[in-house]
C-alpha cells in the first residue's frame, strides 16, 4: 500500500472516509494512530504544513507521572495510563526519553508546607515513589542549585521526552497503515447530513462518517460548527528559552516549582537533546497564534532562573520560542462524545498532554464505539524505529556500523547538533517527510544548535531545496 | 564499536587561517607529521564567504577572503602539512594516554577514528551571536541571518536573500553585510547601532548609501512567518518600526569554544576564550589555542599570525620544552574594558605577539590612559594616542610583564 500523504489539490473523492480526525498535534495523530488498528478509512485532516505544528512543537517536553493531577479527574487517568503506555512506546520505537527525575523544590516557608500534601496527593494520584528531602539531599543532588532552597518533593519517574518524534512517530505508523494524512487543509465548515458529516476545507470538500475533533487551540470553533457552545479555548502563552549544550551539566533532574496559589511558575529541565529549557511564562492571550516571545517575558524568565540555576545565565542561549496551551477555564480535559452526531470532542488537553495521547487516542476511540462506530478486528500495526534526536543512546554520527554501510552518516552538516547528510536526507523522504526548514529541523535538529545557522544554515537550505519535489 | 586509531605529533583543529598558520609553520619546521582536521568540505575558514579585499598584507593587501584563504590553504599543503577535510573532532577521548598526550575522537565519511597527538593546537575560530543569543524578542520569522550565514547563502550557493534589509550593527562586518546584500539585489533600508555616532563619521565620506541610525536598540521581529518589520527604541524613548524582510545580526562574535570546554581548559571570562599566555599555552599542558577562539573576531592575518607564532611554543613542547613555568597568574581588564588577550603570564620572557596585548571596550574612550595595576601596586600606566572605540582592537604594550608577581594575584587593567 502506498502511503497517502497530500499537501495539496482536490482531497481524494469516493466513499466517504469512515473517521475523520482534524488536527494533527500529538493527539490527533495518537487518535488516529489508534484507529488505524482498525480496518477503516481514516482521514487526519491539519491546517498547517506539518504535524505537531502547534501546541505539539512547543511544551515543556515532559513525560509526566501525573502525581500532582486532580484526583479521580479524566486528566489523572489519561495522564498515569498514558504515561505507561507512552514509555513503553518509546521504548519500542527509539522515541528519546530520559528517566531525570524531578524536585518540586520549596523556596520559602509556605511551599515548603506545600510539599506534604503534595506528597499525599501522589499517593491518591497511584504514585507511591515520590518523597521528601531536606535541604542537605537536595543540594546533594543538585549541587549547582541557587541558595536559598529549604527542601523538596523527589519524583524519581518524572521523565523527559522527544516531543517532536512523538507525534511523528505515531503520524507515521498511522499513515504507513493506511490512513490518509492531509495538510495545508484547514476546515472551515461542517455540514453534519443523517449519515455523513460534509467537511468544506482549504482543498475543497470532504465526506466523513464519524468526526474526531482534535484541533487544540480551535476545538472550541470546530464545537461550534456542529452546534456545540460550551467552552470557549482561551490560549495561554508560554514563552521559554533554551539553553546551550554546554549548559547541560548544571542540572540532573528537572527542577519543578511548587503551585502555590500564585500558579503554577516556571521549571528548568533537562532535554533529551542534552539542553537546558527554562520557562515556561504564563499569559492568557486573545490570538491564537501569538506565538511571540517578548521583553518582558524575556526577563522574567531570566530573573527566575536566576534564583533556581544562578550559573544558568551565564551560558549562551540557543533558542526562544512560545507555545500556545490551549486553557478552557476548566482544571480537566473537555473530551465530550456526541452520538447522535457521530463525533467526538478532544478539547481542553493542557500541557500533560504529550503524556497522555496514548491513554486518549484509545478512549477516544472506545467513546466512538459508543457513538456507533463499529471498528472491526484490531490488527497490528506495522514496526518503526524512529530517527534518534536524543542524546542518551549514539546518534549516527557515533555509529561505526552506520557509517560503514554508508558514509552520509558520517558527513556532519550542521556541526552544532551533528546533524549528518543521512539523517536530512531520511527526513526528506521519510513517509511524513519534512516539507519546512522547521520541519527538518524538527526531525533532525539540523539548524536547531547554538549558532542557528550561522555554520550550516545555506548548507542545510540547499539540501532541502534541492529534494523539494 | 571500531575506530581507526592513529598518532600523529601535532593536531590541528580547524583550518582557518590561524590553524593553517600554525600547520604552515610547524610542518615547515620539522614537527614530524602534523594534521589540520577541518569540520567543512572546504579548508579556509570564514575568509572563504568573504568577498570583500582587505585580506592579507600589502603588497597584496588587495586580496578578497576567498583567494587569501585558498592562499593560507596553498601554503600549509606545500609547508607539507596532512590538511583533511570533512572531518569533525567530536570530542575528546576518555582515557587519556599517560605519556601527556591528548587523544581527540573524529568522525568523516570513512568511519570513526581516533587521534592521539603530543600536541594539539585548537583554531576552532569564532561564531556570530545570532538572534536567539541576544535575546531579541518577537516572532520567529524567516529572513533572519548573520553576517556568516548572509555571506554564505549569497557567495557560496547563491541562494536568494529578501529584497528590504537592515543591518544591525555598524562595525566593519556590518558594512561587509551590507556589501552582500547589495551584491545579492537587496536595498539596504538602515543599518542599526546601539553606539553613539562616531566624532569623525561626520567628516568622513558616508560609507554606504543608506542611514546609519545610532544609538538605538534592536526591541523585536514582527512577523510570524516571513518578516515584516524591526522594532527599534531610540534613547530618547522614541520607538519605529522600520519595515523589512531581512535582517542581518552583525558582530557580536563568541568563541566557538565547544572543544576547549570539553577539555575542562581554563576559561577567560572576559574573552569567552581559553585563558592563554604569550606562547598560546592553555590551561592543558600539551593542549595551545590559537585564532579567534581565543578573543573572538581579529583581522584574518591577526589570527594567521598567532597561528604561525605558536609554532616555535608547540616545537618547544615537543621537545620536552623548558622546565614548567611558574603558577601563571590571571590579567583582567575592569568595566568598561571587555577583556585583554593573552590574559595570562607565561615562562619569563614571553612576550605577546608584537610585544603587546590586544583589548577591547565597551563604550568609546577618548585617549584613555590604561593602568596597569597588581595587589594595589602600579605596574604600567600607558596613554593611548587614539580613541578607543567598541569593536575595534587596540593595545597595550606588553613592557610591564617582567614586573608582575609570580605569587601575586590577578593583574588589573583599568581605563581612567
């Protein structure tokens, strides 16, 4: 079967496809990466250029436990579910983890009274690891932490993730199973008929028979073009920098605020590409799509790094950027089935999404049986061994093996992440290839280093250009 | 996991021009085998994508950068020199040799390998801050560059730039920025700095034909996906958007000091360097620097120069070199001077090249007098006959150092 993916022209016309899912983020592409279990004809249906493009691309990369979830909320079950089968994913496919830790640490006296009931909290939330530190554990084991701190909660399976590879991971285990990934197709109407839904996109018509409605930020508008006013998504921005590699050896775990009643603050975390990530800042916004970083939020971030890592500051930054959390106004997702149309909500999924799109992309899918969808005899899906980004196990341009078989994995291109001329050839003829100098860089890490092109940016730009169909 | 492992007396890390200087020289000199890894397909360093003359030294002072690299490649080659290409030093191997040698870890084409070398001189050279380090906020729209990648996109592979661009920053890169993206077909909107404008600038030929707009600060990128503007605040408070599709973030040069950190040198803070003394030594017995990681961004011949003169420190090392000098003691420069290079003493007797030290400053000084101080007692005091001006070197002569302490503490260098 050849994989469909499609960036433009008329949508393929025929039969209606029995799901369609629109948005491809890591829980649109988790759904649909579910239902291609199933023998159905499944469309995943994005706006943009590229999946994980919107919130998916820009988190805190956290592979979460969920210990600090609402007890008995949607979000705690999805989140420790999600998190099981999300690591043992990983596991099975190269996704990037490393299992850091985190320390929720106390800097004053009303967190530190915090921390307990916390600790109680993981304990409903299924959690029995986590535990407290004074001051002397916690500055053993974090010995570059500002001073100041008074102790801290140690969740020792707090983990950090490749939020790139996952989404595209489960977009390319979706499409190579048959499902139908179109993008640059925004959806801009919705006739719901007695048995198809009728969606008009930016490339015309597309017939449905179930809808998923995964669209992050614009959740609550595809609601309303099925007639559904009952939340209103309200992007919260979060602006965070990257720190370089250099960097890394300041911090061993991910260093977590404690919520207090002014919120829930900012964390400095480890990345699985051997970075440091300070943010992320919180404001509501009125634009969806300001993803802008900004002066001020520029120097809060740094006035609070300052106090958790002082030696942080001193290092070069590698990259700003801003994600867009999709807040609804309610503590717990909005998954929402809707039988008499066929459809199915995914709206309101925060920043523990990432965590649990495993656990979501099967209850979505059991809440679409409900609606009457009748899925048939699961099969397996077919194997992949995603493309490591991550810095824990040997990238290719480590790899002798690779290199003898072919010498483009030891011809680095972009020298500050060793991005090699392999690895951007794979990304642009992979089954989702890049189709952006963001995309690839997504994939790869190719322009993504310290000296953002200053070395291999032309380089990397001519290759792309050149496998440009 | 198979790796090639080899020894050879000197490795050279980077073929710009000091690493090809100091490849030049040593193979010229008897060193045995010395190799030059260079990381790109092509030897040459940044002179490559600089089309601009001003290389090299008269009478052949109307060299562009590409013909003086390929001139500094042509002469390590012929001085007998390994130079191979496409390689990159990946990092240094963990069980070091006992003998003092280093072992560097490599990855090319033909596989892994791994270099054991008695010396190895890092000319790992300099980089452009670009957007992100310098914590510009806004969108993260395309059309941003630095000078490097500007000069390389145009000269190298031709690729097209926008057609409206402003330049930030003023100094000689700057101007060199705004030659490529005319010679590319854009118009220079402004170029953009953040320094008061010069005294002589008013009496001067303007240099380009654009508006040099000084003392204003860079604030934001508009624009989500392709640019279409750069917010500025002028010191008055004032703020304008100047509308355009390509900005160039020129100067602001940091050591590409990757290597050296991975090897636990000594860093100077002012230079973001490895700290070194006169004879290129750092703070790794076996290990000297040379080039613009050690002070970022000098003239390409600066750099050739200080590649060349750490040979006969490199030949004395492998000679078994003369008894360990004395504890070096650290040179630092007070506010607003931004570091001195070398930045520490050597063996007696060592002097920098040309007998001084280069500086640099923040904020324009006219005709400072530079004190050179130890545990409160005055070393030097030196006036300088022009202003000194960010940006750009200046000196001071190195005649003090036989006075310095060797159990002292930190020599300072104030302007007053």
């Amino acid at each position: 079967m050849t994989p469909t993916v499609t960036r433009a022209g008329e949508l393929p016309d025929g039969d209606p496809y029995d799901v369609t899912v629109i948005g491809g983020g890591v829980v649109g592409t988790a759904i649909a990466r579910e239902l291609a279990k199933y023998p159905l004809r499944t469309a995943l249906v994005e706006a943009s250029d590229d999946i994980g493009n919107g919130t998916s691309k820009a988190n805190t990369a956290i592979l979460h436990t969920g210990f600090d979830a609402v007890p008995g909320s949607l979000e705690a079950g999805l989140v420790r579910e999600g998190q099981r089968l999300l690591a043992e994913y990983a596991a099975g496919t190269g996704i990037p983890v490393e299992r850091v830790g985190a320390l929720l640490v106390a800097w004053d006296d009303e967190q530190r009274a915090v921390l307990p009931a916390l600790l109680a909290k993981a304990e409903r939330n299924g959690y029995h690891a986590a535990r407290l530190l004074d001051a002397d554990e916690l500055y053993d084991r974090e010995p570059r932490l500002g001073p100041g701190a008074l102790g801290a909660l140690e969740v020792p399976d707090e983990s950090v993730i490749c939020p790139w590879t996952t989404p595209l991971a489960y977009a390319t285990q979706a499409v190579l199973a048959g499902v139908h990934l179109h993008l640059d197709c925004r959806v801009l109407h919705i006739d719901t008929g007695p048995d198809t839904h009728t969606l008009t996109t930016s490339r015309g018509p597309l017939r449905t028979r179930y809808l998923v409605n995964a669209a992050g930020l614009y959740a609550d508008e595809i609601d309303r073009h099925l007639g559904h006013d009952t939340f209103t998504v309200t992007p919260r921005r979060g602006q965070l920098m990257v720190f370089d590699k250099l960097a890394r050896d300041l911090v061993r775990h991910i260093l977590l605020p404690v919520p207090t009643s002014a919120g829930k603050g900012v964390l400095v975390a480890p990345t699985v590409f051997g970075n440091v990530l300070l943010g992320p800042t919180s404001e509501d916004l009125g634009d969806k799509s300001d993803t802008a970083s900004t002066a001020d939020g520029l120097h809060f971030l740094r006035e609070k790094g300052r106090r958790i890592l002082p030696e942080l500051l001193d290092e070069e930054v590698t990259a700003v950027y801003a994600g867009l959390r999709a807040a609804t106004g309610q503590e717990d997702y909005r998954i929402q089935d809707h039988p008499d149309q066929r459809y199915v909500t995914v709206g309101g999924i925060r920043s523990t999404g990432l965590t649990a799109s495993l656990a979501i992309g099967a209850h979505v899918t059991g809440l679409l049986t409900r609606t009457g969808l009748e899925l048939g005899t699961a099969r397996e899906l077919p194997g992949i061994t995603m493309p490591n980004l991550g810095e824990a196990s040997p990238r290719p341009y480590l790899r002798a093996d690779l290199i003898d078989r072919d010498p483009a994995y030891g011809t680095i291109v972009c020298h500050c992440e060793r991005v090699t001329l392999g690895e951007i050839r794979d990304a642009l003829n992979a089954t989702v290839p890049a189709r952006s100098l963001d995309g690839l860089r997504r994939r790869t890490r190719a322009r993504g280093g310290r000296c953002q092109g200053f070395s291999c940016g032309p380089a990397v730009r001519a290759l792309f250009e050149e496998a440009r169909p | 996991m198979t790796r090639d492992e080899r020894t050879v007396d000197v490795l050279i890390v980077g073929a710009g021009p000091a690493g090809l200087g100091a490849g030049a020289e040593l193979a010229a000199s008897g060193a045995g085998r010395v190799e030059i890894l260079e990381r790109e397909l092509d030897a040459g360093g940044v002179p490559r994508h600089c089309r601009h003359g001003g290389f090299g030294r008269r009478p052949r002072g109307g060299e562009t950068g590409d013909e003086y690299a390929r001139r500094c490649v042509a002469a390590a080659v012929r001085a007998g020199a390994t130079l191979r290409t496409g390689v990159t030093v990946t990092g240094w191997a963990e069980n070091a040799p006992a003998d003092g040698a280093h072992t560097l870890e490599i990855t090319g084409p033909a596989g892994l390998e791994r270099i054991t070398a008695r010396a190895v001189v890092l000319a790992t050279g300099a980089r452009e801050r670009p957007r992100s380090a310098r914590l510009v906020p806004g969108g993260r729209p395309s059309g941003v560059y630095t000078t490097g990648e500007l000069q390389q996109a145009v000269h190298l592979y031709r690729q097209p730039v926008g057609t409206r661009a402003v330049v930030i920053g003023n100094e000689a890169v700057g101007h060199a920025a705004a030659d490529t993206l005319r010679t590319a077909g854009a118009e220079v909107v402004a170029m953009v700095t953040d320094q008061p404008p010069s005294p002589a600038a008013a009496l001067l030929r303007p240099r380009g034909r654009f508006p040099l707009l000084t003392r204003a600060t860079v604030t934001g990128l508009t624009g989500r996906t392709a640019l279409t503007g750069v917010t500025l605040r002028h010191e008055d408070g004032r703020t304008t958007t100047l509308r355009c599709d390509t900005v160039v973030f020129t100067g602001d040069f940091v050591p590409d000091h990757e290597l050296a950190r991975r090897a636990g040198l000594t860093l100077d803070r002012g230079t973001r360097g490895p700290a070194y003394d006169a004879e290129y030594r750092t703070s790794l017995p076996g290990v000297f620097a040379v080039g613009n990681l050690l002070h970022a961004v000098e003239k390409a011949r600066v750099a050739s120069a200080e590649g060349r003169a750490a040979a006969a420190p490199v030949l004395r090392h492998l000679a078994g070199g003369p008894p360990p000098a004395p504890r070096p003691v650290a040179l630092a420069v007070d506010a607003p001077l931004l570091w001195i290079a070398p930045n520490r003493t050597g063996p007696a007797g060592a002097r920098p090249l040309r007998g001084r030290f280069v500086l640099r400053t923040a904020r324009r000084l006219e005709r400072p007098v530079l004190v050179v101080s130890q545990d409160g007692r005055e070393l030097d005091r030196q006036r300088l006959l022009l202003p000194a001006v960010p940006g750009r070197a200046f000196h001071l002569g190195a005649g003090w150092l036989g006075r310095v302490d060797p159990r002292g503490s930190t020599v300072r260098i104030t302007a007053v």
